[in-house]
C-alpha cells in the first residue's frame, strides 16, 4: 500500500520549550579523532535582520568519512562517542554555532567522492518546511571536484564555503535578498 | 554502495516557503532557485537516538511537576509509517504545545492567558520496534496569534520526527477533530490538497481513550519512502 507523507508545519516561534533539552553545540568529546573545527554563524532575513528563533541542525560524517548510521556499510572506522548530530537555537542576534570535526570525504553519486560538508537544516517561524543546504570548508582542493557544489552555479558556490577568521570558521545563512544563501530542493 | 533515494513529495501536499497568507513568510523564503539535491550517503542516514537519552516519563507531560496541571487529561498516539507503508521503528519524536489556557511557557508569548506552574509542555518518545508513539498530556488551549485581524490558531500539538535518513525529518502539527478555527488558519490551510491537510488531524479514539481518566486521540504520522526497484517489489 502507498501512503503519502504528511504536511510540513512550521516549528513556530516557541521551538525552545520542545527542542531546547538537546541543544548540542559542541559534538566532539575528547578522544574523537580529526581536526577541530570552530563554526560560528548568524542567521539574516530579506531585511538583514537577525533571526532569533531559528533552529539550526547539523549532520556529518566522522573525520573517516564514515556516518554513525547502520546503512553506511563502508569499510571505515566508527567513533562510538561521536554521532555527528549538532543543534543549535539562534540567540537574540540570530547566532549560531558547533564546535565539532571536519568529516572526512563520503561517496557520492556514482561513487564519486564528495568534499568534507555538514549537511544542515533549519527550521524558524515563517518557514512552512525546512530549508536544507550544506556548507564547505574553504581552502580545500576537493571542493573543485565535488559533485553537489558542481550543481550551483558558480557565481553563488561561495554561500555555501566558510570562511577561516583567525581560529574560527564564519559561515551565515542569508534566506533572501543579496548574498542569498544557496538552499536545496530535496 | 547504492541506497534508492525518497521519493519525491506528491503534488499540492507539501507547503511552498513564500505562502503571503502567513505573513512570516515574505522575508524569510528563499528568493533564489533551489538546487535539486541528490540523496547520496549524506541524505539517507540521519542520527540514532536511544533510550539513554529518552526515558520513559519524559512521554507524561502530566507528571512533570508537584501538583496535575489543569485542563483535560487526552492520550495522544498513532504510528509512524513511511510512504511504503513501512512502520519506523526507535526514531525521536519530540512534541511540544500551550498549556489548556492557550499559553506558552515562553519568554516570547505575550497572551493574557495564565501560565500554569504544572505545565512545561514538552514530552518526548522513542517509537517502538512497529513504529508506535503514545504521549499522555493535556488538551492545549486555543490562542490569537498577529498574523492578520482577530486571528486565532487552532488547538495544536506540534511534533518534530526523525527519521532513518535525513530526508525523512519532519516537523508538523498535529490537530483536533471539529475545531472550528481549522478554516481560517492560514497554516492548516497552507496546502491546496484537502486530503493532505485533513490528514493532520487526529481522530477521536475510543479505543485508547482511559474510562474515567483521559479521552484517546489518534494520529498517525507519514514520513517519506523510498523508490522502490522492480526487484525489492519481488522480494
């Protein structure tokens, strides 16, 4: 029998009384293995306000390039302590941020390597479903070959890489209007 | 390693991001075109949760505090299926919703109602090993809202799922049979598929209802399916 799926509902504006208990901001205990990374982020509106009751998540794969999940079966090493799921509440200037590792690369379409990405998914008020994008990590050459970032055009590739600011790595979303992010139809 | 992606969403069932009648919408939807995402390895995995995590009272939003919270007792319940009529079995549903008054237990709600100090209202659920949930609470209050002129929101619990891959998140609300503010809610009414919407509606349910406790609410929950290949079909 085929069912259809049900109707995407906006999170609302009171997301923090169901979803604050797991706000995982920093997703690699000691011991995990990869280079750390440090992402702080805002999130903007068609106006350049600060968002402040976005929900950010975050999902990706150890510094192996293997995901804690049963169906990848790559023959790659898996971190118990490392889930790579991150969630973060935007605070009152629409800022977000992970203190995680950078993934190591994971197959792609046909098998072809994609680049070290976070897959990330927001949810706010004003957002009937959830957007969905990726970001990249910047200076690394196996951007050039990946295939997702192939699929954007070029002009707008570089919404979607960090930037290294000292020890940190930049990375804001902009929903609409200039510099409007890259998001995916998924 | 090949995974079969999810299907895409059936037409007129999914809401679009710039929808005016909600007026959030107009300046936070994307204005560029999206990119169709291929669902690789990244898309069909998504986190596991386990019962470390979810234990089993956090499912009473009833016995969170000292004394009962007022309002009505209701058991919410229903399974989570995907598209392919296959139960999702140990994903985190996390649901959260007003007080029977129609308030929030938020900084941001400015309503008049009272807060109740035995009410958070906030529970969450592991669903068994054939997809099923259950939540005990209170039947939440309706509430006015700034959207447009007199505008009331209907009683509603709102639910976030995982799934077992990315693609299958979903974030919704779950409704009441009879609310009559159901047709002037710019959000229930976000999609043109009348089924679609209707589907967001709980049932009464005799069957789970508790004699002289709680009144049973039923709802079951569609996350989306994967392509199926001629040859799974045969297995």
């Amino acid at each position: 029998m085929s069912l259809r799926a049900s109707t995407s509902q906006t999170i609302g504006p009171y997301l923090r009384i169901g979803l604050e208990w797991m706000q995982i901001e920093d997703l690699a205990p000691k011991g995990v293995a990869g280079e750390r990374v440090s992402i702080r982020g805002r999130v903007f509106d068609a106006d350049g306000k600060p968002v402040n009751d976005a929900a950010v998540e975050l999902w990706q794969a150890n510094s192996h390039g293997r995901y804690a999940h049963p169906d990848d079966k790559q023959d790659k090493p898996v971190e118990a302590t490392f889930r790579g799921y991150g969630r973060s509440l935007s605070d009152d200037n629409g800022a977000f941020r992970f203190n995680t590792i950078k993934p190591g690369r994971v197959p792609g379409p046909g098998g072809k390597l994609q680049a070290p990405h976070l897959s990330i998914t927001i949810f706010m008020r004003g957002l009937l479903k959830q957007l969905q994008t990726r970001m990249y990590f910047p200076d690394d050459a196996a951007n050039a070959e990946d295939p997702v970032l192939a699929l954007v055009p070029a002009e707008r590739r570089s919404t979607l890489i960090a930037r290294r600011s000292g020890d940190t790595l930049e990375w804001s979303i902009v929903l609409q209007g200039d510099n409007e992010t890259v998001f995916f139809d998924f | 390693m090949t995974l079969a992606p999810y299907r895409r969403p059936y037409w007129n069932t999914q809401p679009e991001y710039l929808f005016p009648k909600y007026a959030s919408t107009v300046k936070r939807a994307p204005s560029q075109p999206l990119i169709a995402l291929p669902h690789t390895l990244s898309e069909v995995t998504a986190p596991v949760f386990g019962h470390d995590e979810v234990k089993p009272g956090d499912a009473d939003l009833t016995r969170q505090h000292k004394g009962e919270p007022q309002g009505e007792r209701i058991v919410v319940s229903g399974r989570v299926l995907d598209e392919n009529s296959r139960p999702v079995p140990n994903i985190l549903v996390e649901i959260w919703q007003a007080n029977a008054g129609g308030r929030y237990n938020h900084r941001v709600d400015q309503h008049d109602a009272p807060i109740d100090p035995n009410f958070t209202g906030a529970g969450r659920f592991l669903t068994d090993k054939d997809g099923h949930y259950r939540f005990m609470t209170i039947r939440p209050g309706e509430y006015p809202w700034r959207n447009h002129h007199n505008a009331w929101r209907p009683a509603h619990i709102h639910f976030s799922l995982f799934g077992q891959g990315l693609m299958q998140r979903l974030i919704t609300q779950m409704y009441f049979p009879g609310d009559p503010l159901l047709d002037y809610d710019p959000m229930f009414t976000c999609v043109a598929d009348e089924k679609a919407r209707n589907r967001l509606v709980s049932t009464f349910d005799w069957e789970t209802t508790l004699p002289e406790y709680a009144l049973g609410y039923r709802w079951d929950i569609v996350l989306r399916g994967r392509e199926e290949t001629p040859r799974e079909k045969r297995r």
